[in-house]
C-alpha cells in the first residue's frame, strides 16, 4: 500500500549524518510550516459523498487487514513483546476496524 500524502524513503545505511540533515531537515521544516498552517487556519471538513462511503470503508478494511497480516513492525514488535500480544497489538488497538465492524460497531 502506497500514499500519495504520505512520503517514504529508505537511505543508505553508509549516509553520513550530515548529509542525512541536510537531506532531511529541509522538508521536515517545510512539513512543520504547512502544518502550523493548517492548525492556525485549518480548511472546513470535507467528508466524501455519501455515494463514495462504501468504497472508503472497503479501503479503509482492505488496508486495515493486510497491515495486521503483514505490518512492516510486527518482527520488532514480535521480539519486544512475543508473537500473541504483537499480534493482539495489531488487531485490536493499532488497525482494529475488522474486528469492529465483526463485533457489529459502527465504522467511524
């Protein structure tokens, strides 16, 4: 799963750390300022048409699943706290909408 608002890189492990903040520092700064934008002028809510719900909620679902099956920190997870309650972790506080919507609760 890939977003276009969400930006992820994988750099070198050998990038000196000077480099790595002149690579870094200048987009978090710009993040940080559009940000503080964002909360000193935020834009009214725009939730999408009633006609486009089920197909977010179906993404929503799809993206919720396969980040419980195959979350990128569940080997890290796994090896601080053991297999069951990385798994539990996933399931039921980080991506829990499946078991939500299982147990008959309202997608939020």
């Amino acid at each position: 799963f890939f977003s276009d608002r969400f930006l992820w890189s994988r750099l070198p492990a050998s990038t000196p750390p000077d480099e790595l903040v002149s690579l870094l520092l200048p987009a978090m700064e710009d993040y940080t300022r559009a940000y503080l934008r964002l909360l000193a002028d935020p834009p009214p809510p725009s939730p999408p048409p009633a006609s486009e719900l089920d197909a977010v909620l179906a993404a929503q679902l799809e993206y919720a699943t396969y980040r419980t099956e195959r979350d990128p920190a569940r080997p890290m997870l796994s090896r601080l706290f053991g297999e069951e309650a990385a798994g539990r972790l996933l399931r039921e506080s980080l991506f829990d909408l499946p078991l939500r919507l299982a147990r008959g609760e309202q997608a939020h």
